[in-house]
C-alpha cells in the first residue's frame, strides 16, 4: 500500500514541486497552503507523514506539529526550516517531528529520508505486530484447563505477573512449566523487555558460569572478546531458569549473590556488572528434598520460591483431556493441512483413562501421530500408539459413549476431593470451583454418598 504524505507550504512553488517529485517515487502525495489547511484534511483523512514548512501565516510549523500529536499520534512530521531557524528545527525536534530538512531542498535528500521514515515505520508495526502475537500466544487466558486445579493456576498467574517477586514453578515433566513463566513475563510490566530462557541441565558445568555471567577478553583459553552472560542478555526483563535444581553448588553461591545484590561479575572481570533482572525458575524435583540431602542451598531455595506456582500432572486434571485434544486436532490439522473432525467416542476414552506419564506432552505426540495415521473424518483407537489400546475387556468394563466416561470420571473426581477434605462440602465445593448447592446437585445426580 502506498504511503499516503501531505505537503504543508505557503510557497505554492515549493509544496507543487516536492508534491511532483514523491508522486514520481511512488507515494500518494497531496498538498495543503498553510496549517490550518492542513488540520482540516488531518482531521477528515490519515496520513502516513506530513512535512511542512516552519514559517506560515494563521498556523506554523510547530502548532500543526503540536496538533498533529493530538489528533493523529500514528503519523510523522519533517519539518522543512531554514538555517536561521535551526533552535525552532531542534524544539521541534523535542516534541516529536522525526526530521527536519533544511531550505533549499535537495530532492534526492528528501526522498532518501522519506524512505528511511517509511523503513522505520515498517519496522516498528512488524515489531508490535510480533509483540502483539507473541502476547496473545502466551496470555494466561490461552493456557488451556477448565479444571479447578488449573483455574487456580490462572489466578496465581494473574496475582504474581504484576509482581518484581522470583517464582518458583514446580511439576512433573510436560506439565507446561515455560509456558507458564512466558505468561508470567507476558502479562507483566517487563513484557516489552527480553525474556530470556535457559535449561540449567543442558549447559556443561564447566561452561554454566560463563554463560550465565559472560566473560571478558583474555578470561580463559579461547576468550578472544567479551561476551555478555544470559543475566545481561535479559537485563530489565526476565530471566528463566528451566531445571534449576541441576545448577552445581558451587555456582548456587554466585547465583544467590546476583540475586541479592543485583550484580554480576563476569569472568576475567575485576568490578561488578548492575542488572534489573526478575528470576523464575522451574524444577521437577522436590527442591526442599534436596536441601534436606545437601545438593541445593537453603538460602537460595527460599531466596527463589518467594512465590510457589505447582503445576498438577495431568492425571489430576482429565476433565481438560477433551479440550487439550480439540486444541491438538485444530493445531495439527493447521500445520499438515488435514481436516480430521475430532476423536470418536471409543478413542476419547481411551485418552481419558491412559496414565500420561509424559504429561500434556506425550498427550500432544499421540495427536501429531493420531493425524498423521488417520484415514476416516474421525480418530480411532487403530491411530493411538499400540500400548495405549487395550483389550477387550477393557471396552466392557468401561463406560462406552463419551457422555458416561465423562460421567464415570466427573464421579471419581469428585469423591476423592470429598474423602480429601474428609467429606466437608464446604471446602470441597471451593476446591471444586462450583456453588455448594452445585455439588450437592452433582452428588445426586451422579449417586455419590459417604459409605460408596
């Protein structure tokens, strides 16, 4: 799409002759005699850029500047001055023109920096278009659960993400433990900053200081520049440090300092580095274990989980199995081009009732394979992995339409929090996330009593 300019001058020779030249390059150009002019056509049309001469009767320069600001704050202004005006050139300047062009012009010099201002503007939409994807992608809205285990996941996301506090994320593998701290960063005040990401357990130990501090010239062997750690990489954002528990102990010391006095020292340094960094950190083991056994400090343990986000297995929160599947089948169907409809009812339950030890994860592999394999509009027990389908003892000793699966697990579901909240319905309605008449309605409904 053409680049729309409007050429503001009270010299008709001046504007006719620029107005030329940038319709010659390519640009919708139009012209207006003086500001007033201008803002009326501002007002009623968008521009992409406006240039105008500082010196005009009824309204200058700097007032069509001024108002250009307050009704079009998208579009950009060049101011064109000459050399006896070069301290207004610079007040303009300070309030927002990109440019400025001095009198007589040089047409090549104006379509040069036209350009480059329609570069920029290119530039600066496709980073907040990315941005704005990149926001949407990892929104704590999007993270897929209906179940009340995941509802109050969303909640401390929403509480913390406004926060300067180090989290600490913990679960089994698979459980979507980054896309959580994604979310975190997204959806707080360092979202237009780096967020930077770093499994601990992949980084060799003799290299994990210098890649998480950098190094200076001449440090080490090799070192034949200075090299910026991951913590100055993400300096006024956030730092993510997947499978924490895997840092040595000897390098736990140096982290616990950073984060406690906001410094670091690179290696081969001689004065501490300031950085504005917010730590989240991510683990699958029970990090107060290993405290107990002597492999992670206790000092930084606490220094970390000032916030504990626990992420449940998806074990213990099947009734969003449905919706993960339909979010798989949509997302797969988009990337192979296929027009697969869902998963039959057969299918379904097996994904119900499998183990998933691999978590949301190895859920996701089984669709991508699902997708691949499957002839029919629908997935069927023939497209899972051998060993998730069972016999035929297994169809009959379980309920067949999704309707009774759903049913069968909404049962279970329901009296183990019962028996975990020793049948006070109260509380097993708070955790549950529904009304107490509602679960008093379900336990009728569904015929669960205290002796079942």
């Amino acid at each position: 799409m053409k680049a729309r300019i409007l050429i503001v001058d009270d010299e008709a020779t001046i504007r006719d002759t620029l107005c030329t030249v940038l319709k010659e390059e390519g640009f919708d150009a139009e012209s207006a005699e003086n500001g007033r002019a201008a803002l009326e056509k501002i007002q009623q049309n968008n521009y992409d850029l406006v240039i105008t001469d500082l010196r005009m009767p009824e309204m200058d320069g700097l007032e069509l500047l001024k108002a250009v600001k307050l009704n079009s704050p998208q579009t950009s202004v060049i101011i064109i001055t000459a050399y006896g005006s070069m301290e207004s050139a610079i007040e303009a300047l300070r309030l927002g023109a990109f440019d400025y062009l001095i009198k007589p012009l040089d047409f090549d010099d104006v379509i040069l920096r036209v350009r480059r201002l329609m570069e920029h503007r290119e530039l600066v939409e496709e980073n907040r278009i990315l941005r704005e994807a990149i926001e949407e992608r990892y929104s704590f809205s999007h993270i897929i659960g209906e179940s009340p285990a995941m509802k109050r996941v969303f909640r401390m996301i929403e509480r913390v993400s406004q926060t300067r506090s180090n989290v600490l994320i913990t679960g089994p593998s698979g459980t979507g433990k980054e896309l959580v701290a994604r979310a975190i960063h997204f959806n707080s005040p360092r979202k237009n900053k780096p967020f930077v990401a770093i499994n601990c357990g992949a980084i060799v130990d003799t290299l994990m200081e210098s890649e998480l501090f950098g190094y200076k010239k001449g440090a080490f062997t090799g070192a034949n520049e200075d090299k910026d750690g991951y913590f100055k990489v993400a300096n006024g954002g956030t730092l993510f440090l997947d499978e924490v528990g895997e840092i040595p102990l000897h390098l736990q010391v140096k982290l616990l300092r950073a984060i406690e006095t906001g410094e670091i020292q690179p290696v081969g340094a001689t004065e501490p580095v300031p950085v504005d960094v917010r730590i989240i950190a991510a683990t699958n083991r029970d990090l107060s274990k290993e405290v107990e056994a002597g492999r992670f400090r206790e000092d930084l343990y606490y220094r970390l989980n000032v916030i504990e986000i626990k992420l449940p297995p998806l074990s213990e929160r099947k009734e969003d199995i449905p919706l993960l599947v339909n979010h798989f089948v949509e997302k797969y169907n988009r990337e192979m081009n296929r027009r697969i409809k869902g998963v039959s009812n057969d299918a379904m339950r097996i994904l119900m009732n499998y183990e998933w030890k691999g978590g949301i994860r190895e859920l996701e592999n089984v669709i991508e394979r699902a997708i691949i394999l499957a002839d029919g509009d629908y997935i069927t027990p023939a497209d899972l992995p051998p060993n998730m389908v069972g016999s035929e003892q297994y169809l009959t000793t379980h309920p067949t339409t999704l309707k009774q699966a759903l049913a069968a697990f909404e049962r279970d579901h329901i009296r183990r929090i019962l028996q975990e909240t020793g049948w006070d319905k109260e509380k097993a309605a708070q955790l549950l996330g529904i009304g107490l008449s509602s679960l008093y309605r379900k336990m009728d409904e569904l015929n669960i009593k205290k002796d079942a």
